[in-house]
C-alpha cells in the first residue's frame, strides 16, 4: 500500500522526469522501507519525502531552465539515501489534486500518530541508560562489561563497593514510574542523574548491527550464562540454545539492536523459563561505573515520589465498614515510610480490609515488610528470594495503636501483579493471613545482576537462589495462584462479597 501511495505522488512530476527517474525513485523507496520499519523511521522516511518533495516539485515546474543540479538519489551527511529531483514539465490538474487531497492526509496522520506516541507510557522494550525492561529481579538493565560492572545496592541505588550490578525490581516495569528521578533506578526515558560522559561518548551510536557486533554480543551473552548462572546445568542449557540460533542464522535478520536484544531475550527464555534472563539495547553509551548519586538527584527522586503520592492510588473505607487500598508500588520507605504509615492509620477501624495489588510492580521489600507489619501482633519473617535475610525481612509487629491485626485480609491479583508485590500476596498466603482474590500473578522471583557486554549492550543474570522455609517452589516463573480465581476486572466485587460474608458471621 505506501509503495502505490509514493507511485502516486511520482505522478506529480512532469512524464519525462517519470520516464528518465521513475524506476531508479520507486526503487530507493522500497530500499528504505523495507530497511527503516518500525513506527519513528516509517515516520522518518515520509517526512524526507514529502519535505524533499515539496522542494522538488516546484523547481521542476517552475524552473524554466533547471538542470540536473544533484543526482536524483544522494547520499545525505548520515549515509542515510535522500529524495531530491529536478526537471521541467507542468502536471495535469488531477495530479495536482490528488496530490494535495494526499499530502493532507499523509500531514495529518502523522500528527495524529506523533501525539499518539507522546502521550503513551512507554513498555520498557531498550534502554536507554541503566534500565530494566521488565524488572531484573524482574529482567532490570543497568551497567556492566566483560566483566567490569557498576554495583547497585538492594534499594535499585548505585554504591561503589563492589564489582557488580545487583538490580531488584524497584522500579521494573512500571510506566507510572518511569518520570521519576530515581538515581541508578533503571526506567526508560526517564531524566535520571547520569555520569560524566566524555564528548565522544555522547555521541548516539547507530542503531544498526553487523554480523560481527551480533557475534560479539552472544559470544560474551554465552560466557556470563556458563559463569554466572546460579543454576550451571540451565545455565549451560541456554549458552547451547543461543548458539545453536546463531550456528542456524536465526539472527541475522535482527539487524537493529533493539530487535536483536529482544531476539536475545526470548531465545534466552524459552530455553530458561526464566523471565529475568535479558539482553537489553541503549542506543545511547552505557556507562563503565556506576552513576553518579548527589543529594540533588535524591531530592528531586523525593519531590516525584510524593508528587505521585508514593503510587497510593486510594485508601478509603467502603461500605459494611470495608477497608480498601489501592497500592501500585512499594515505595522507599526513607522517601514515602511517612505516607505509607499514615495510609494504613487511616484504614485502622476498619473490620476487613482489601489490599488491591492488581496494578503493583513490586518494590522495596522493607515496605514489603512494613504494610505486613500491620496485619500480625508479633514479628513474621517474610520470605523474599532477593539475598540474604536481613532486619527488613521481618515485619515491625506489633504496630502501637494499630487494629488491623485480627481483622479478615484480602489481597487483589491480576497477571501485572509483579515481584515485590507477588512476595507481599505469597507471604501473606503461606502464612494463612490473607486470602487471595483475582488472576495467577506474573511470576518474578529471583535478583539479577546486570553485566555491561559494551557500550550499548548488557544483560541480566539472575545469580542466586535462596531457600525457601516454606519447603516448596516459590512464585519463579509459575506466578502465586489466587484462594478464589476470578477475572482481575471482577477480584474487588467478589472481594468485598467475601468480606461482607465474614463480617456478618462474626
């Protein structure tokens, strides 16, 4: 269809221009569409041919004496082919018409698509500095390079104490966060504070990939899963598979580095299962240490958070006196620990209450800790496979003035409900505390550690593996099944059916 839309347009110029540079025109059009797909070069490419054109078209027309001035198809600055002619002749009135019926609807497309972009979240599919995707606990991205990597500290910020990046899922995933200012949180697009780059490496890389670069990055891709894999044998498993699409040519055609990563991604976890593998793509230079963390990027991470309210969507008692939260994050305690407290407060006399994690991406697993802590009069360990137990991993039970500890829990889940949250519903499941409403969660477990390969591509290896006390599998890969299966859309009217039941038989 754009291949008749442009044959089209080259009616509008004059039939010995046609006949003379027709084919050669048609020809370099279908060479860049075919090489420059995707929404924003798509979009690159009409708007170098129809600005290129409307500069053409009239010196073609108008110019009574007009040479060959530049060869129809020349090769831009960028080594990018560019769209410029010149010639005489005068167009039919049709042409003409149809020409501008098309370049109005061509102009106004575009701008539909180009607010369309801008006003939606961005998914996490590259990155752009250190960054997950999807979460690394839950497949994080940040810096790291055969072997040189940046550390992050277990709250998703940079320390300088040791020689790997250890990425939880703070921030993995969740476009409601991604315009915070989080120093080393990993989101895309986002204004973060960034390291000091040297000019030649600001320069943006370009986005295509040779064989040789794609060589180089399964190659080093293939050596951290035997080296750092914590289980040897899957670790193994997937070296093999990833070489074995590479030895069959399955990669060939990924030659932009954003589509290669993802190639990657999903050949890594189809032979894992394991949702944390990932390689990731930032066009931009990755950094070979960690960002630089200054209380000017904290503060401004502070002023975000509360600006979001600390992701607390809604707190409010519901009728037959029914306590519901809606909680979309686990924020940092030092940043939200005074909101968080004053939420749970407000929902105390209530006689049941409904934590809805449907839309919940994870977090810090000390306000993990610290929402649980509400809900027993006694310290509980909450298991939460991301390292070694430390104080955070136990609630502050029992909570002075608090009245929430006897009272009947519900906890909402859908398919997005993810790690950190997945960990607050598994818990409180296990410890027969709460009962669990809605869809299978997501299914992200493990911390990953994040290794810069080169400037412009990394991955996420989950490392470690801990024991679970409840003596069975945790929520890795299969999610946490609900008490009460239902449609996420339908999870708070059966919770608060449920709820009301109780209520009434006590």
């Amino acid at each position: 269809m754009s291949e008749k839309i442009f044959a089209w347009l080259l009616r509008l110029y004059p039939s010995h221009f046609r006949q003379a540079y027709g084919d050669d025109a048609l020809q370099l059009f279908r060479d860049r569409a075919r090489d420059e797909q995707g929404l924003f070069p798509s979009l690159r490419l009409w708007l170098d041919l129809l600005t290129d054109s409307a500069v053409s078209i009239p010196r073609e027309h108008y110019s009574s004496q007009t040479a060959l001035i530049e060869a129809p198809l020349r090769q831009r600055a960028d080594g990018s082919l560019s769209f410029h002619v010149v010639g005489s002749g005068t167009p039919s009135l049709g042409a003409l018409l149809l020409g501008g019926i098309f370049s109005l609807v061509v102009l106004g497309t575009c701008s539909v698509l180009i607010s369309h972009v801008r006003n939606s979240p961005s998914k996490g599919a590259s990155l752009v500095q250190p960054r997950p995707s999807e979460d690394l606990s839950s497949a994080s991205r940040g810096p790291a390079s055969n072997g040189a990597k940046a550390a992050i500290s277990e709250s998703g910020y940079p320390t300088a104490n040791g020689p790997r990046s250890r990425i939880d899922d703070q921030f993995a995933g969740n476009p409601r966060l991604q315009t915070l200012d989080s120093p080393g949180s990993p989101q895309p697009q986002a204004a973060q504070p960034r390291p000091t780059y040297t000019s030649a490496m600001m320069a943006a890389a370009p986005e295509n990939v040779d064989s040789e670069e794609r060589h180089r990055v399964i190659d080093q891709a293939v050596a951290n899963l035997k080296q750092y894999y914590y289980d040897r044998e899957v670790g193994k498993k997937t070296a093999d598979a990833m070489l074995a699409h590479e030895r069959n040519g399955d990669d060939k055609a990924a030659t932009q580095g954003a589509a290669f990563a993802a190639l990657l991604t999903a050949q890594m976890r189809d032979a894992s299962h394991d949702m944390h593998l990932v390689i990731d793509y930032s066009q931009n230079p990755l950094p070979s240490g960690p960002p630089v963390q200054t209380a000017e990027s904290m503060a401004r991470f502070r002023e975000r958070m509360l600006q979001q309210h600390c992701m607390i969507r809604k707190a409010e008692i519901l009728p037959h006196d029914i306590g519901y939260l809606k909680l979309d994050f686990f924020p940092d305690i030092k940043v939200c620990g005074t909101e968080v407290k004053a939420t749970m407060a407000s929902l105390n006399h209530a006689g049941a209450i409904i934590f809805d994690l449907r839309d919940n991406s994870g977090g810090f697993p000390g306000t993990v800790s610290l929402v649980a802590s509400y809900l027993f009069d006694h310290p509980e360990y909450m298991y939460g496979p991301r390292g070694a137990p430390t104080v955070d991993a136990w609630t502050r039970s029992p909570v002075a003035g608090n009245m929430l500890a006897d009272k009947p829990v519900y906890v909402l889940t859908s398919g997005s409900t993810w790690s950190g949250a997945e960990q607050f519903s598994y818990d409180l499941k296990m410890l027969k505390r709460a009962t669990l409403v809605g869809e299978t969660t997501r299914g992200g477990t493990h911390a990953g550690t994040f290794h810069r390969i080169d400037d412009h591509f990394g991955m996420g290896i989950p490392e470690e593996r801990f024991m679970n006390p409840y003596g069975q599998a945790d929520w890795e890969g299969v999610g946490v099944q609900p008490d009460v299966k239902v449609k996420a859309a339908d999870a708070p009217e059966t919770a608060e059916r449920l709820a009301e039941t109780k209520l009434q038989k006590k």
